[in-house]
C-alpha cells in the first residue's frame, strides 16, 4: 500500500546535473513514487542566480537561501549537487541536524571529510550517500559497500575521469600532441574551460580516496593518496608505448599489500598492454576492475561524466533513502574498522619503462646497467638506437619499489654519457 504523503526533496545546486535530476523527478514521478512506496515532492530548490530561467521548475521554488532550505525541518531528503568544500559541508551537517538524510555527487568534500559527515549523518540516525561522487552513472560504490560486503577485496583498479581519457584516446588514436587534444576535448565540451582538476588529477584522486576507504574499510582521505598528472605525456611516450604493445592511460589504483598490512592509493598515467580490456576504453568513458577473494576480478564500465548519467546516480540514491525513511531505518555507514596504513608511494612495486638521452660510444650499456643493479633493479629489455653520436636507450624493468627507481634514476643524471632523462613511466595492467 503506498504512503500518500509525499517525502519532501530540497535540491542544492541547478546546473547541469541539478537540473537533470528535477526534471527526472517530474517526468518519472509514477515511477518513482511506485519503486519507493511514496510520492516525492521537490519542495526547494537553492540557486546562486535566481532570475535565470529554469525550464520545467516552478520560480515559487527557487531561493538563494539554501541554510533556510535546509533548516525548515519538513525536509525528507537534501540532494546536494553543488560541489566544493563550503558551503556543502555546512549544509549537509545542517541538514542532518534538522532531520534530513542526503544524498551527494560531491566528491572532493566526501574524499576530505567523509568521516566527519559520516559521524554526522550517525549521530542524527540519518543516510549519507554518494553513489554519484565516482564514475558517473556506474554502479560502483554500492556494489563495494553492499554486494561485496562478505568479500575480500584486494585491488580496485581503473579510469575514472573521462576528460583524461578523452584527451590520452586522442592522442593515441590520432597521433595529437597534448595540447592539440586538450583543445580538441575544450572545443566538444569534455573539458572545462580551467582543465586543471582533470589534467592534473585532482578529480581521480579524489574517486580514488574514496573507493579506496570503501573496499579496504580503512580511512583513507585525499592527501593519502599519490597524483600524479598527465600533462607531461607526449606523443613519443605513445610511440613508446605502442613499440611495447602498450597504450597509456590515466589509472586510480587501490592495492592491498601482499601481507596484508596496509593499502596504497595512487593516480598517475601508466602503459597497459593492449590486451587488457583497459586499453579498449575509448573517449569520455570509465570502467574500473574490482579483483576480490571470493568474486575473482569483476568490470564496472559505462559514461563517468555528464548531467544525465550522473543524475542517474543520484536518482538512485534517492530512491534507496526515500525507502529507508519510509521503512525508520538507514542505509550502510562507514566501515573504517580495518583501520590500515596507507603506505607511502616510495614502497609501490610496479614495472616501469625509462626513456634515457646517452652519448652513442661504446661502454653506455654497461654503465647504465650497473647503475640499475646497484641500486637492486632487474632490466627485463633493453633498446638503443642513434646516430651522430647522440643515441636513445629505453629501459624496461621488471617490478622494482618506486624507492628504488628514484635512486637509480638520481644516479644515471650523474653519469657523464647520460645527456638527460626523456620519460619515466610506470607499466601496469600485467
């Protein structure tokens, strides 16, 4: 029997996924009211520019006083769509103080202060949930907080940003220098005007924090994790890349150590042979590789970004809350009791391929490689080539810590026939 009085939504935020999830909540509105077992009523909606024309909302809605909205205390349910650190935080910790549960794609503020809001939605007997925060429209979080919850999970690997992926598919597809593809993604509006939070990888730290404290039950904030940008990859690093079967992608990684101990998170571009299904992600889309004890290795894949398939995501988020307001009670919380160190990037063991600038004489392989095995780093293949005296050697390792790599490369810019170090670039996906 369906509960007549409706579950009262205030929206935060009515830009492009803002915007998506209201018209979704009217144009659904059966719908959705049959898969919760009540009606839901946008009762608010809070904007910074008031007199623009929102299609398909009621101006008697709109307020640029969201604290009011937030503390009215009829409110169900808070859909914060607004991004950044403040005002969401307060809002959000407002709103569980008044009674509403809520739902955020806001992924910077939970991989910050997860914990903390997490504490908040607890202490109220309120649900915080993020589906939309990572990945877009793919179900990623609820799968590792819910269908693998009886499961060990031991590595979450994957391309979670699709403006990166966007660009680095360009590049090697076309042969485009960044800049070339970086102007190409602006043009078609897969890149912000200010590309940074992508290029850089601020975003995919951020998904990668918060995936990471989801499936190792461990506390792990954004500054834990290692970034890395793509910005410094070029088309001889594709080149390279593609003499070793390989492409290049910008990768989140969360690992487990072997023992067991502690846990890794880290962005950064890496080559992957062009036989994992990780080479075939094309344009603006993501996909992420879940491996656990039990489930073995599963793929999540579908659209990252964009107003449609992120309200998707929140839609479903709203959909479980609304159920559990109905049914008195909450969703999953955090699950932090592991407790595991995050280790530092200098103990992550990886293969990784080294582009090196040498004087074309007799002797530079022997010296090159004795620098290597001093510091304790195996070669698994070597290719030089040169003329005029000046020569190119690539050197591929096998796995070896990111300590030991630093090291070695600090000793070969001291070699006399090393004119430069061309490219690092770490080799995953084995």
């Amino acid at each position: 029997m369906m509960r007549t009085r409706p579950l009262k939504v205030a929206l935060l935020g009515c830009g492009v996924v803002g915007s998506e999830v209201a018209r979704i909540m009217t144009t659904h509105a059966a719908d959705l009211a049959a898969r919760i077992g009540a009606p839901v009523e946008l009762a608010g909606v809070a904007v910074r520019r008031p007199d623009k024309v929102r299609e398909g909302i009621d101006p008697a809605l709109v307020t640029t006083d969201a604290t009011a909205l937030v503390k009215r205390g009829d409110i169900d349910v808070v859909v914060e769509v607004i991004g950044g650190i403040e005002p969401a935080r307060t809002l959000i910790t407002t709103a569980f103080a008044h009674g509403a549960s809520v739902v955020s794609a806001n992924k910077a503020l939970i991989a910050q202060d997860g914990a903390a809001l997490h504490a908040a939605a607890e202490e109220h007997g309120r649900d915080l949930y993020y589906e939309a925060a990572v990945a877009g429209a793919i179900p990623l979080i609820r799968p590792l907080r819910e269908s693998l919850a009886g499961d060990k999970v031991n590595r979450v690997l994957g391309i979670v940003n699709g403006t990166t992926n966007f660009i680095l598919d360009a590049m090697d597809s076309t042969g485009a220098g960044y800049q070339e593809a970086l102007d190409e993604a602006t043009a078609l509006g897969y890149a912000e005007a200010d590309p940074t939070a992508d290029v850089e990888a601020f975003d995919a730290a951020a998904k990668a924090a918060i995936l990471a404290g989801i499936a190792f039950h461990t506390r792990v904030r954004l500054d834990d994790v290692y970034r890395e940008g793509m910005t410094e990859v070029t088309a001889a690093d594709f080149a390279s890349a593609k003499e070793m079967g390989c492409t290049i992608k910008l990768l989140a990684i969360c690992e487990r150590a072997a023992d067991g101990g502690s846990v890794t998170a880290r962005v950064h571009p890496a080559m992957i042979p062009l036989s994992h299904p990780l080479a075939n992600v094309r344009e603006a889309y993501n996909a992420v590789f879940v491996e656990s004890e039990a489930a073995g290795q599963l793929m999540f894949y579908g659209p990252g970004a964009g107003g449609s398939p992120t309200a998707s995501a929140v839609l479903g988020d709203l959909v479980a809350v609304c159920r559990n307001r109905i049914g008195g009670a909450t969703g999953p919380g955090e699950s932090a009791y592991a407790a595991l160190p995050v280790s530092p990037m200098g103990d992550v063991v990886t293969r990784y391929h080294i582009s090196l600038d040498v004087a074309d004489k007799p002797g530079v392989l022997a010296q090159v490689a004795t620098v290597f095995a001093e510091h304790g780093v195996s070669i698994d293949t070597v290719r030089q080539s040169g003329k005029d005296g000046e020569a190119s050697l690539v050197v591929v390792t096998h796995r070896a810590s990111d300590a030991a790599l630093g090291g070695t490369v600090e000793a070969l810019r001291k070699l006399d026939t090393v004119r430069g170090v061309a490219s690092i670039m770490r080799v995953e996906g084995e």
